[in-house]
C-alpha cells in the first residue's frame, strides 16, 4: 500500500521494501531528494533513556501479583504481556532461557536487560551512515535494520530503530519536500502497530 505508493512518487522501485504477501515496514522510513549520484541512509537508532523506558514498559506487562518479573511467555495471546514478551525476544532472543526463575522486580529485571550486548543492542544511542552506488545495493545492505531476521534466535534492531532517512537524486521529489512511510495500523506484529501511535 503506501511503499508501493512511495515508491511510485520517487520513480523508482525498491526506494522503500514492497512485499504483496506481508507487511514489511516496520519502522518509519523517510526519503528526500539529494543532488548527489550516490545514495544514502541514515539510520538513527532510539537513545539510552528511550531504550530503559521501553524495557520498563516491557517488563512491568511481564509483572507477577508478587512483584516478581516473569520469564514465561504468557499462554494467551491476549495476555497483556504477550506483546512485551516478544518485543524482549527480538531484542535479546534466548533472555529467558537458562534462568533461576523470575527476576526479584523492575529493577532486577532492567539491569539484566540493560547488560545484553548483542549486535542490535549495541546501536542504541548510536547513528550509522550507510552509503551506496545503487539504489537496490543500499536497500540490501540497510535491510538489516528494518526487517526482522528470518531466524528468532537472530537479534532484531527494527524495535530499536528510531527512523531511517534514505537520501538520492529521486526526480520524483521536488526539492526540499520529505516523504514518510511507516508501518500500518492493522499490523499482525502489535510493535509495528505501536511505531506510529
């Protein structure tokens, strides 16, 4: 729907992801018109402080009668913490596995949140600039950012993504005016829902 449109506006295909079976836009995606021959992408990821609140959300869903912070996946789907339970198990997959059990409270749970260093983890705070000859190379290589991994044991960075800004001479784009996609607000994946509201 609207990539697909986007991508017609600039005039060329693959300026943002298109899939006609799912939806695959899962973080905000802005394109702007640059005189340059090559493309870039900027992607900025969420900062430190946004991080430690979106963990704290997580886990106070994750909340036990007791103050204890579960591990378990809930059972039902419509369990408030289902939503929180997959967000942690993109971010850090495995973080339940191998415990003693539930953490003591928020706090416990944070730190030991906050300590996972993986390949997406480490970008919070960050800005990385990805720069290409092609259209097609660039949409390769940011990829990874804004798409969830095939296999859930793979970390995913599209929930620490703050935006990607991709930059091109897309004749398409008067100069000075800035496109936006973002995900939908029927998405089957509840965080991509949440992208935008």
């Amino acid at each position: 729907g609207k990539s697909t449109l986007l991508n017609a506006v600039v005039g060329r295909r693959g300026a943002v992801a298109t899939s006609g079976l799912r939806a695959c836009t899962a973080v905000v995606v802005e394109v702007q018109r640059s005189p340059t021959e090559t493309f870039k992408a900027v992607v900025s990821f969420i900062s430190r402080d946004r991080y430690e609140e979106m963990l704290r959300k997580a886990l106070r869903d994750l909340s036990m009668q007791d103050g204890r912070i579960s591990k378990q996946q809930p059972a039902s789907e419509t369990h408030p913490g289902s939503m929180a339970w997959r967000l942690l198990a993109k971010i850090a997959p495995g973080f339940h596995r191998g415990s003693n059990g539930p953490w003591t409270d928020i706090e416990d749970a944070t730190r030991c949140m906050l300590r996972v260093r993986n390949w997406a983890t480490s970008r919070v705070g960050c800005t990385e600039e990805v720069e290409a000859a092609t259209l097609e190379e660039l949409s390769s290589r940011i990829s990874r950012f804004m798409e969830d991994p095939p296999n859930p044991r793979t970390p995913s960075c599209s929930p620490l993504v703050d935006r990607v800004r991709i930059f091109g001479n897309f004749q398409g784009i008067p100069e000075g005016v800035l496109l936006q996609d973002a995900p939908g607000v029927a998405d089957a994946d509840p965080f991509r829902t949440g992208v935008v509201a």
